[in-house]
C-alpha cells in the first residue's frame, strides 16, 4: 500500500544496532536513510579486520551493510565481516553480475544488490513527475515518494497510456550524439529540398509530377540541373540556384556523420584503456604516468596471434589445467619508464570465476623486469 503509515518512537533497546561500513555520497545517503528508520548506527568507513572485530566484540550487531563504489573493496571488506561473524545478516553492493551470484551463493545470509538497483529509484522518480524524489512499488501499484518539510509522504503513480508514436518522434528527432545528429538532420534536410524542388518545378515549369521527381532527382545528386529550368521565370533560377547551394550544406552534413560513426567505432575500439585503479594508495606513490592497456591484442598483432598458439606455449599451459585450452583474453600493457604506475594487490578470481578453477593467467614480459623494476609479486599461498 502507499498510503503513509504513523511512526512510533522505539527506545533505545528496539533499536536494530547497523554496521555500516564504506564512505562516498551513497553511504551517508544510507547512513540518513537508517537514523531516519530510528536504527542505531556503527560507522566504520576503511577498515581493516581489527576495526570490524572491534565493532563487533563492543555490543551485540543485528545487521552489517557495506556500500561501497568497488566491487574489490565490498568483497574484501564482505570476508572481512564473515570472519569475524558468520551470522549477522550481510547485505552487499556488487555491480558485477556474475561476482554478485557468485556471493550470494556462497557467502552465508548475505543479501547483494547494485548500486544501480539502489540509485534507479530516485533517478526514476523525477522522470515520472517533478515533485517525486523517488518511486517505490507497493503491494497494489508503484508511488512516488515526495519530500516535503514535514516528512516523507507517498503517492500512487496513475496508469499511463503508451504514446508509442509519440516516444517513436522523440527518439527519432532527440539524437543522442553529435554524429547522429548530423546525419539525421543532413537526411531530413536533403529530403526537404527534393521535395520543394519536385511541388514547384510541377506548378512553375508545368512538368508532370514524375518528370519534376526524375528532374529534382538529378539535381539533388548533383548529376545534372532540371533542363527546364533554363527556359523557367528568372526568379525561379535564383530559387533553384539557392537550393542547390542548401543541399550541398546538407550533403556535407550528412556525409561527415556518416564517417564520424563509422571512423570513430574503430579509433574507439583502438585506443588503449587507462587501468589504473583509484584510491588513497596512489597518494604514496607520488607522482605517475597513468597505466594503459590494450584489450585483445591478437586482433591487432599477427605476431602476438600466432605467439598465443604456439606449441610451446599451448604445450605448457595443457600440461597445468589439460586439454582443450581455450583463450578467455588478452592485454598488453604499456608502463612508461621512471614513473610508470604501480598497480595493488588484487586478485583476479572474482571477475573471471570458472567452474573448475582452471582459469590461469600467464604473464609474457618484453624485456627483463628485476625487481626494482616493479615485477610483479605473488603472495604466498593466496593461490
């Protein structure tokens, strides 16, 4: 139901005791949300496992959340809150769906969600009506929620009817980038123009209207002028001289976001990625040149294509996991000298899960990397 229902005051022994752990405009927002709901709040924004013991040994937790922008940091902080208890209920904001399966299922009484699940509904509520700060579904239709001085208040939202030529109009005439927009303004102009050119070459040269079309056809492509416009009223000849001149400018603009999109696509494809990750860590290294890559090199490099095939290499990694090796991808990374960016500890199973465990990653250096060089380092036993 939307309707609102009245609150009651709870003392101090009701109130649900929340471990909130991560920082960011999401978490106060949480944060807000939960005093609001008279919960008593525990505040941890980056801890490390002694900070979470310690939240826990000081009184008795009913539930734990960790609401956090990585997925890295959520996952971590999740294990964390699991060694130190393995029954307080656990909700957890995970972006990527196949790690956030994966938690579900194997993390005991945790409950995972998205930040995008979290931030739809006050996206969505201003879309709806302008009054809305949010939507939320109840038990019989979805309501919006309306802040005001005195509160919260919830409104049912009224059915609409689908306007499916009106959203049709709007996403046809609302390009979403400039390429789109060039062409399908430079389409519409050129249209415009042959159909100006075809009315008043009909009632102005007293043509048929399939010789006016064949005639406005001709001039449009630039292949030849109406023959009949030479022996037309002079000032139908300034007319058709300037449609001429407007249909280049929308030739010009139709054809140059043709290209856009198709040229841009394949600079965008090729362009390497900076992947260096954010986070207060960087503030001890000092100064860097960012860390770049490019995803699937062998689409690229015939030579790097054939080096991934190649007995001894195909050999080597059949003799680790088995057979029928298959290549899940590729990267080739570029770290300038001097100041090339380091890169933390991380581990990589929670993007790449695999029912057997075989995923295997295998690192080709292209020249010596000792370790003052920034090599990379293993953790004993973490594998």
């Amino acid at each position: 139901m939307c309707a609102d229902e009245p609150k009651e005051e709870l003392d101090t022994a009701q109130q649900p005791v929340v471990v909130l752990i991560g920082s960011g405009d999401l978490s106060d927002e949480t944060a807000r949300a939960l005093e609001a709901a008279d919960a008593r709040l525990i505040r941890l924004y980056e801890p490390d496992e002694d900070d979470v013991r310690e939240a826990f040994d000081s009184e008795s937790i009913d539930y734990a959340a960790v609401v956090a922008s990585t997925d890295a940091m959520v996952l971590r902080i999740a294990l964390m809150v699991r060694t130190v208890s393995e029954d307080v209920p656990l909700l957890l904001t995970i972006f990527e769906p196949t790690m956030a399966e994966h938690v579900s299922r194997l993390v005991p009484n945790t409950t995972v969600t998205s930040l995008a699940d979290i931030v739809a509904p006050s996206l969505a509520g201003p879309c709806v009506d302008e009054r809305f700060t949010a939507v939320t579904t109840g038990e019989d239709r979805p309501c919006g929620l309306v802040e005001t001085d005195d509160g919260v208040s919830s409104e049912p939202i009224p059915a609409f009817r689908p306007r499916r030529l009106e959203g049709l109009a709007r996403a046809l005439f609302t390009p979403y980038d400039k390429s789109a927009g060039m062409l399908l303004f430079g389409a519409i102009g050129l249209v415009a123009i042959f159909a100006l050119e075809t009315v008043t070459a009909v009632f102005t040269l007293n043509e048929s209207f399939i010789d006016a079309t064949y005639g406005s056809a001709k001039t449009l492509v630039t292949v030849d002028p109406n023959p009949k416009v030479a022996t037309g009223p002079g000032w139908y000849k300034l007319f058709i001289s300037g449609t001429m001149l407007v249909a280049l400018l929308f030739v010009a603009a139709f054809t140059a976001g043709l290209v856009n999109r198709v040229v841009e696509r394949r600079l965008r494809k090729r362009a390497p990625v900076e992947v260096l990750w954010a986070g207060d860590w960087k503030k001890q290294l000092g100064e860097q040149a960012p860390l770049v890559h490019t995803h699937d090199v062998q689409a690229y490099s015939s030579t790097w294509a054939r080096v991934l095939v190649h007995d001894r290499f195909t050999a080597a990694m059949a003799d680790l996991i088995g057979p029928n090796v298959q290549l899940h991808h590729t990267k080739l990374m570029q770290k300038p000298p001097e100041k090339g960016a380091g890169f933390p500890m991380h581990q990589d199973y929670p993007y790449f899960p695999h029912e057997r465990h075989s995923m295997t990653a295998c690192v080709i250096h292209l020249r010596d990397t000792p370790l003052e060089a920034g090599c990379i380092r293993v953790v004993p036993g973490s594998h």
